[in-house]
C-alpha cells in the first residue's frame, strides 16, 4: 500500500486544493478534531462505489485516506483497491502525526474517547468482571478473562479488532456531539 507524510500531503493540497482526502474514523472522532480538507467517511460505511459515482472520488486519481493513526486507514485503502481505484494513499501516522507535525486542523468543542482507549477500557473491564464472578460467584466465569485476552492476542497478529469495529458502530460514536462548531487550529 501506497503511503504519504502528512507534510507530503500538506504540500500536494496546497498546490492541488482540489485533492481528495477522506478521513475513515468515526464521526464523534472527526468532529473533535480533523485536517480541514478531509470528508468524513466512516470505515464501517465507506462504499467505494457511491464515491466513485457521486464524484467525490475518481478511481484513476490519488485518493488520501487518514483515521487515527494509519490503521483503518490501510484497511479503507484496501477497500478502495479492491473496487478498482488506483491510487489509494495512506497518510502515515493519520491525524495524530498530522497534528504532531504543527499542521492546520479544525478543532470541535467537545473532547472524545479515541476507539483505541475505548478497547481497552471495554477489555479491561471485561477481565476484572471475569476475574470478580469466577472468584466470588463461580469458576467457570474466569472463561470471560480468557476469551477477551485470546481476543486481544488474536488482535495483535493479524491487526482486525473486532471489538473495536463493534465500539465504531456504538450510538455515541456514531454521531458528532452537538457543542462541536468547528474552530481553525493548528
């Protein structure tokens, strides 16, 4: 996969504003915080197809993906090549480096949970539950710590979290906070 700096990127957008750049997080993500130019696309509803068609998106020209960190970034890249487009460009590191590099962002009012940490808040509390039942109710119930850390292993080799693509589709990650008028940073 075909990958990008975010000063890359910076300089490409200001010689070409027209770029298209998509950011793939959640909604409640995107309104925190996201690089001006990026259109929200959520991974869990990216449609390759309907970008192509309504014009947002051309399959024979760069399309810049960015989420957090590069993660679901990879995977809506692989998405898009897998419906034909051409050029599709992760923005190494995604948002995060993109702020750490001092570059322009739009800023909403209210701050949010990242998915990540809300991972492991779920997972964590899912392994203290099983811990607590199996101690005090009955043994079987440490089975509950067991399969959430055969999860997490199973996440870390192969890179698909499905605990978090769950949390993605979460009513409170789905929708932008009311407070959240965008305000120019950088």
């Amino acid at each position: 996969m075909k990958t990008i700096s975010p000063n890359e990127l910076s300089q490409r957008l200001t010689s070409d504003p027209g770029s298209v750049v998509i950011d793939v997080r959640t909604p409640v993500e995107y309104a925190e915080v996201h690089v001006p130019q990026a259109k929200l696309e959520p991974l869990d509803k990216l449609d390759p197809t309907g970008l192509a068609i309504s014009g947002t998106a051309a399959k024979d020209k760069p399309v810049y993906i960015l989420c957090r960190s590069g993660q679901r970034a990879t995977k809506a890249a692989e998405k898009l090549a897998a419906e034909g487009f051409q050029q599709p460009i992760v923005v190494e590191g995604g948002t995060l480096a993109w702020i750490e590099e001092g570059l322009p962002v739009n800023r909403g009012q209210v701050k949010v949970i990242s998915l990540e940490r809300q991972v492991r808040i779920v997972a964590g509390s899912l392994v203290l539950v099983g811990v607590l039942l199996g101690w005090f109710v009955h043994p079987a119930f440490v089975w509950i710590s067991g399969f959430v850390g055969a999860g997490l292993v199973f996440a870390g080799i192969t890179d698909f979290c499905g605990m978090g693509l769950l949390l993605a589709k979460a009513p409170w990650n789905q929708r932008a906070p009311s407070s959240s008028s965008p305000q120019s940073a950088s």
